[in-house]
C-alpha cells in the first residue's frame, strides 16, 4: 500500500510540473498556440479553438522525453 501511495504522489508531482511547464510556455513561446495546423472558429458569441498542431507537437516531444527517460532509469 506504501509503494501505491508513493506512485500517486509522484504521478501527481508530474501533473502538477507539466501544468506549470505550460503556464510558462504560454508565456514565453506565444507562437505555441498559433501554429498553421490550429484551428478556430468564430460565430457571434461562440468561438471554438482546435490546437491539433500543437497537439501533435506536445505529443510527439512527450514521446521523446519519455523514451529518453525510460532508457536513462531503466534497470
């Protein structure tokens, strides 16, 4: 139950890191949410913001991340 506990409170470390790693990258990489593939639609009062391309590009640098991660702390 210890080890359970423990893997929580690192999971939940993590989210918390990577929520403050995007409030700063709003910050300080503004084309981060205007990229070629994002898509938004306007209508009166409804607006409607799809970030497929920085979607894709998160996805694809927290893929690589996390295989550089796996392979430095794998035993």
């Amino acid at each position: 139950m210890i080890a359970f506990g423990r893997l929580l409170l690192i999971i939940g470390l993590a989210i918390a890191f990577i929520g403050l790693l995007l409030l700063l990258a709003t910050r300080y990489i503004p084309w981060l949410g205007n990229l070629p593939g994002d898509f938004r639609f306007d209508n009166g009062n409804t607006k409607i913001y799809i970030p497929l391309a920085t979607m894709i590009l998160v996805s694809i640098l927290a893929t690589v991340l996390l295989n550089i991660f796996i392979h430095i702390f794998h035993r």
